[in-house]
C-alpha cells in the first residue's frame, strides 16, 4: 500500500517507516525536520514539508496515489505543553486538521493516529484500559484527545476510517543498530540516563521523589519503539481487512518507577548514573501503565521486546555507536 507518513523522520516514524518497507508497503515520508532528522529516513520518498500546508499535502497525496495515512507528526513534550499550550493547539489541532482536510479532499482511506498515553490523566485504576475516563493534566494530552474526537466526527460525516493508539513510553532502538532516538534537546528519561552513562552529563534529576508511589519516583509503562512500530503495521491491516475504526493503549501493561530505570541502566551498563533529587514536572501523572489487552485480543499484537531490560540493551547500544546523534 502506498502510505504517508506525516512526521516519518522522527523517532517513532522512522521505525514505522523501516518496517513498512519491510512489509512490502511503499512509505512516503513527509517532515518539517522541525525535531526529526533526514538521516533517519532510510527507504522511501522523502518530502520536507509541514501538515499545515494543505496545497502540499494534497498535491503529495494526489501525486503519490496515498491509500493511507499514518500521522505521527507532532509536538509531544509534556513539560513544554504545560508553558506553551499555544504551540500545542495551533501545530496538533490546528495543523493536524489540515492534514486531514487534505486526506479526505485526496480521498484517502485509513488514518492511523499516534495518540498518548496522556489523554487519561491521572488513572482512577491501573493498568488503565481504552474506556477509563479521560482527564488529561496537561495541554498535551488535552490536544491529542481532541484530535481522536475529531476523527471520529471526520468518519460520520466524510467516512475516514481510522486507528488511533495510544501509547505509553516509547524506547528502545531498532535492534539491528541503524537508527534510534536523537531528541534536540534530550528530555526523555532512557537516554538522558545513557547519556550520563557515557559522562555526556554528569548526573541526572530525578524530578520528583515525593509522589504516592513506592519509592516516591513516578511509574511508567516502556514500551519498545519496535513493538510499537509493529502495532502501526497491524493497524493499516486490519483497516484494509475492513475492520472498524479504533482506539488502543500500547503498552506492557508493567510499570516500572524512574529509580528502577536508572538501577535497570546501571546493571546494563556496568556505569554509576550519577542522580540528584529534584522538584516536580509540572503535568506528570504519578502513574501511567497500560492495558493493551484490547489491540492482544483484537489485533493479535504481541510485543517482541517487553523486559525493560532489553528495552535499555538495544537504546544503549544506539547511544554507544551515536554518541552524538545522527
Ligand atoms: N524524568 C526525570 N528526569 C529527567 C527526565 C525525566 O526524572 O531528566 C522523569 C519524568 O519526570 C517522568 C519520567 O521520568 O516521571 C518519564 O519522563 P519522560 O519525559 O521520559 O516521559 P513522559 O512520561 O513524560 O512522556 C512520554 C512521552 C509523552 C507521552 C507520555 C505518556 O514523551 O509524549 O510518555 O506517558 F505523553
């Protein structure tokens, strides 16, 4: 199928875009290069450009003959949304609905949305499965809610039909080494531990050792940037299959706290990971783990890498060999 992939030169895209290909599906990627890097993009045709800029998209979407579209071209920082909600809005609402103008003026069948984990909010109950009540804490999650809802309001009343999942906290790298995560700047937690363990930094912040959990740090379900990939691929199946549109959490439905992250890294790395207490993020949830019992039973999705310490062996490996990124 020939697809487009709106933010393919990210980290998640450019994963989705190496295993499309390997599935034998024609990816065209279209980035901004606004955070995601050309050298990520192995296979297919490469656009710069933005989703908000409707002539393009369309004229991309006519001339390359696009079937579908999966749209992972975001801003998605927690921490950045809670001091700039302007930017979130205008770039994931307000853009994201020019992408789709674009798909159903174009006549595009299927959306695959990337949704987050950070639609819910706080969970009432964990491992939070698609129904639980959505209250997001931060502009962010606020953002990616609403673009779900407008999905579902584009198929009643134009007839995209789409997938959205929700994921958890990618990681990970391809394992084969070709590329992985490269975030300027870095404010993940996984790589900002590799970076101080390979004494890029000399230690890191824990932001927030006073939360409601067992040893103060928040908790966070990781899942592999590859088994999310995949869960991409499946998506685009079952909506060519026929399969009504949907919504779905990924994740390993295993929290782990940001203190059993840095000891997981210390162990893989044989380094110290020099860390120091500090204050709250403002907009992080206490606990986010995943029910993913739905896309399991539904889609047939089985993660390959879900031990949190291979999670860390693949990204440590791509921090070893790019020290400094692509
Ligand atoms: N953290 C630190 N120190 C750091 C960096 C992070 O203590 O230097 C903490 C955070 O406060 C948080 C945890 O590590 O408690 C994980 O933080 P990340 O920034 O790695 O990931 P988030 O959970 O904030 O966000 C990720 C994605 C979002 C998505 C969210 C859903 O980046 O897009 O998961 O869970 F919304």
């Amino acid at each position: 199928m020939k697809v487009l992939v709106a933010g393919g030169a990210g980290y998640i895209g450019s994963h989705v875009v190496l295993d499309l290909v390997k599935e034998g599906h024609e990816p065209v990627i279209l980035d901004n290069l606004s955070k995601g890097h050309q050298e990520a993009v192995l296979h297919g045709t490469f656009v710069q450009g933005d989703i908000g800029r409707v002539d393009l998209v369309k004229e991309v979407l006519t001339k390359e003959k696009i079937e579908a579209i999966i749209h992972l071209a975001a801003d998605s920082l927690v921490g950045e949304s809670v001091a700039n909600p302007a930017k979130y809005f205008r770039n994931n609402i307000g853009n994201g609905q020019s992408l789709l103008d674009a798909a159903v003026a174009c006549g595009v069948k299927y959306f695959v949305f990337s949704s987050t984990a950070a639609v819910y909010g706080e969970p009432e109950k964990v491992p939070i499965p698609e129904e639980h009540p959505k209250n997001p804490t931060n502009p962010y999650g606020f953002s990616k809610l609403t673009f779900e809802g407008m999905l579902r309001f584009y198929e009643e009343a134009y007839g995209l039909r789409f997938i959205s999942l929700r994921y958890f906290n990618a990681a990970g790298a391809d394992p084969e080494g070709k590329i992985g995560e490269d975030h300027r700047p870095e404010t993940h937690l996984i790589p900002i531990v590799l970076q101080t363990a390979l004494g890029q930094r000399d230690h890191l912040q824990l932001f927030g050792t006073d939360y409601p959990t067992p040893d103060g740090t928040c908790v966070r379900d990781y899942i592999h940037v590859v088994d999310l990939s995949q869960a991409h691929l499946l998506a685009l199946n079952a909506l060519a299959a026929g399969k009504a549109s949907s919504i779905y959490n990924l994740g390993n439905g295993q929290g782990y706290s940001n203190q059993e992250v840095i000891e997981t890294a210390r162990r893989v790395t044989g380094e110290e990971i020099k860390v120091t207490a500090g204050p709250r993020r403002p907009g992080d949830p206490a606990v986010l783990v995943a029910s993913a019992e739905k896309i399991r039973a539904e889609l047939g999705w089985h993660p390959r890498y879900p031990a949190l310490e291979e999670i860390i062996e693949t990204a440590w490996w791509w921090h070893q060999h790019h020290p400094n990124g692509y």
